[in-house]
C-alpha cells in the first residue's frame, strides 16, 4: 500500500502537470489532485463563530481537498476599513491551516449607503464584495468599479434586486406553488446582473458574479463574454444537482439564491461545460443546528458545502460521463485561481481513493454547519489527505 506520509509533488511534478491531470498512485487506487480554489466561503470570524470559525472552517476546507478560500465579508465588524479588516487578518494568521484571502467589502457595514474604505483596504483584500446583499443603488456600483478599477481589483457580486423579493424564501416555482410557500423569483437575480454587466461597458472594471443560478443569468453572461468584457461567474455544486423539484420541507434545503427548476438546472450545467460558468465555489454558509431547524421558511439562509463538494461532483457528473475529471478539475482548482490571482504553490494537494463509497453523514463533518441537502447521499471519493504548502493539514 503507499504511504500516505510520502505522496506529495514536487515542484517539478507540479510544473510537468497538464491542465486537470492527474498523479495516480497504486493503479489508480489512490489519486494526487491539485489543491481545489474556493473563491466564495463563510468562516463566520469575527462576530458569528458560534456558527464556524476560521480553524474549523479552514479544516473543513482542508477535509474536503481545498488549500485556498476567499472568506466573505458578511462578519462583525465588517471589513469595510482597514482597522475593521485587521481583525479577521489576525485570525487568518493565527487560526488558518490553508491559505485565506478575505474580502473587503463594497459598502460600510454592507448596507448599501456609503462606500467602504476600498483603498486602505486594497492590498490586503483579494477583491471587493458585499455578498448577502446585492448593491441597490446603480450609482453605488458605479463608483464601486471606478475606484476598483483603480486600485486594480475585482468586483464580485451578489445579485439581487430587493424590490422584487416579495418575502420569498424559496424559488417561485412549482413546490413553491404546491406547498403554499412565498418564492422568489428568477428576475431578482438576473436583473441586477443584467444592470451590472452594462456598467462594466460603462466602467472597465472587472467584475465576477456569485452563485448563479437562473438561465437568463447564464445567457446573460455568456453574450457578455461574447462581446468582449472583463466578466465572469461561479456556480454552487448544489445548483447543478439539484432542482426545486427535490425541495423537502427542512431547513437544510433552503439557501439564497434556492433551488430553482429543471430547466435552470440543466443551463448551469450546460454554462459549466462549455465554459460560461468558469468556475464552482461552494458558498460555504454554515450555521447552528437552531437556526437551521425552522423549515424552509423561517430557517437561516445557507448550506455547508467544502466537505461534500468534490465527491457530489465526481460521483455526479464524471462517474456518469457527464462531465470530464479534466473540466471538473479546470473549474475547481485552476480556473478560479487564474482569475483570481491565487498560485497553486509546492505542496498543496490532497489524496484520494476514488474507489470508495460512502454515505455522506453530517455528523462526521469537521465543519460546525451541518446543513446539507446530500446527507444520506451515496457518494464515491474520500478525501485521505490534504498538504497546504507541504505540512500536511488534513
């Protein structure tokens, strides 16, 4: 058997790697993968570590093959100033078993009213975001790209138009329909994308989106790119398996944005493949098991995903042909790195065995969150072993 002690890739190893390939180990029993690039995770410190903190969200992360995450900057104080900022900073650099990059955030305590200190921010931050809320004001956003663009910085949004939310809390579909539920419907969504990518013509500014997950979002961004401009996106592992259709009345199904229908589902996918969805990040939210027993209506918003990420989508879609080990491994490891500006350094990689199946139980998470909608999922890939840098962290 190998010795796990021993798997590691060099720095050569690591520059002689095609795109998405793969170091086998003992006929393909045990697989070496590049560390996976999360650009859109909750590790709840400071302010929320009830909830998660930066050492269980770093090792959960760790657990599920990660080396680097980008934290949203949904906390308390909100890293709107540097002396805001300088709080999670000290925890990353405590806490942290993998690479952290924070976020700072577009507007004071995200509110939408006055813009955060972006330049004192700048070389600390690895872009600028007030993820939970989408930026109302056109003219906000506006002088948000202009002086990230300055400061060469990406803008990344959550988009969602408030006027249109109606107090929904689940997609407005067919379950919302049959079941009595408020929905929020796909427009709130694809609306303020649609806003966005026009000041981007307007601005220059680079701009990502979070989690999409309506089919006008994709076709949106996919004539955007089309035309040229500095615009991409991320979608959720649970968007591209899931559907409204597979709404239980659990708070462990609802997040924001939600489940949306078949159709949604299958453009994602289809934007995953061919490249207008760049890239999978898992809007890891977790929260206590309180906040998360009030069904779908009156549950937190927010789902963990870091530990179930990889073998939901190998067993998914690689397994099944859907999708190749090659494309899965471009969308979690080297394209959200190269947009970004996160290396793959020596060391950061994570073993496997392909080969086994597993049901996926929350209660062996290392993560605080354990709402999933995939416990109970049989799934294959388990995780044996995660190096950040060489030191093994997993």
């Amino acid at each position: 058997m190998t010795d796990l002690n021993k798997i590691n890739l060099t720095p050569e190893q690591q520059s002689d790697l095609p795109l998405g390939s793969i170091a086998s180990f003992d006929d393909s029993k045990y697989v070496t993968l590049p560390g996976f690039c999360d650009v859109h995770v909750h590790f709840r410190e400071p302010g929320f570590c009830y909830k998660e903190d930066m050492e269980t969200g770093s090792k959960a992360a760790a657990a599920g093959g990660y080396t680097a995450v980008c934290t949203m900057p949904n906390l308390n104080p909100v890293p709107d100033s540097a002396e805001h900022l300088a709080v999670q900073l000290e925890a990353i650099r405590d806490k942290a078993c993998i690479h952290v990059y924070p976020y700072g955030a577009i507007t004071v305590a995200e509110l939408g009213r006055e813009m955060a200190d972006l330049e004192g921010m700048a070389k600390d931050v690895i872009a600028f975001s007030d993820d939970g809320k989408g930026v109302q004001s056109d003219a906000m956003m506006r002088e948000a790209m202009v002086r990230a663009k300055a400061l060469g910085k990406m803008i990344v949004a959550h988009c969602e138009v408030n006027d249109l939310l109606e107090g929904g809390y689940i997609h407005k579909g067919d379950y919302a329909l049959a079941h009595g539920h408020r929905g929020i419907c796909s427009e709130s969504e694809w609306k303020q994308i649609e806003r966005d990518i026009q000041l981007v013509r307007e601005t220059g500014c680079s701009y990502h989106v979070c989690h999409i997950s309506t089919k006008e979002s994709v076709e949106l961004i996919r004539k955007a790119k089309a035309e040229g401009l500095d615009v991409t996106c991320e979608v959720g592992p649970h968007y591209l398996v899931l559907d409204d259709g597979d709404l239980q009345e659990e708070g462990r199904f609802k997040m924001n944005p939600p489940l949306r229908s078949p159709a949604d589902r299958e453009a994602l996918l289809q934007g995953l493949l061919d490249g207008t969805i760049d890239m999978v990040a898992t809007d890891h939210a977790p929260h206590s098991a309180e906040e998360k027993a009030k069904g779908l209506e009156k549950s937190a918003f927010g789902i963990v995903g870091l530990e179930t990420a990889f073998p939901i989508l190998y067993t998914k879609l690689v397994k099944p042909g859907l999708m190749t080990m090659e494309t899965l491994l471009e969308r979690m490891v080297y394209a959200p790195r190269k947009r970004f500006g996160i290396p793959l350094n020596e060391g950061d990689c994570s073993v496997w065995d392909l080969t086994e199946e597993y049901v996926i139980d929350p209660e062996t998470f290392v993560s605080k969150g354990h709402a999933t909608p995939f416990a109970g999922w049989k799934v294959f890939g388990r995780c044996l072993k995660t190096t950040c840098g060489g030191k093994t962290v997993f």
